[in-house]
C-alpha cells in the first residue's frame, strides 16, 4: 500500500517491521479475542498447525492498522470499513509515537 499525507509525505507499507505502522483491536474486541485463544490452547487434541491458522484468523479479523506519518505526525487509524481516518498531533514533536 502506499498513501500520501496530507503533508505531501508518501507513506508506505510494503514490508514488515514498519517502525510507523502498527496493529490494534478494539477493546470492545479485546476480550472476545481472548477468550478465542484460550479455547484455542485448550483444544489440544486437535491440529497444531489448524489451531494456529485458526488464531491468526481471529486475531487478523479483529485487527485495525494505524500508520505515522513520520514527517508531520498525523496519524491514520483504519476504521471498521477499513477507511483510514486522519488524526492530528497538537504539535509534531513526537513523530515516532509507533516505535518500539
């Protein structure tokens, strides 16, 4: 994907490992995921390798992204149609707000 700020700076996501790109879920999601994992762990006379790809099922649909611009700092949060929504900093001192 690439997207351009409103700040002219080109934002891209085509690798791993983005330092201004992360992953949320909601909280009103939060505990649902949860619970699904659990059950997850505890279904162990099933398929390890179903159970995994059923656990990033549930966790990859709950999902929402968020990208920094690391030029102005706004910040882009994907809504739940998958829209990204602008947001701006009151000021842009903190332009890594992603970072580990």
């Amino acid at each position: 994907m690439k997207m351009k700020c409103n700040c002219g700076n080109t934002i891209l996501d085509i690798t791993d490992a983005l330092s201004y790109k992360a992953h949320y879920i909601p909280d009103e999601d939060w505990h649902e995921v949860m619970e699904k994992i659990d059950g997850y762990i505890e279904e162990r006379n099933q398929d390890k390798g179903k159970l995994c790809m059923e656990m990033r099922k549930t966790i990859i649909e709950k999902t929402r992204l968020i990208y920094q611009c690391t030029n102005c700092g706004k910040i882009y949060i994907e809504d739940k149609e998958g829209n990204l929504i602008e947001f701006n900093p009151l000021n842009n001192k903190n332009r890594d707000m992603l970072k580990k």
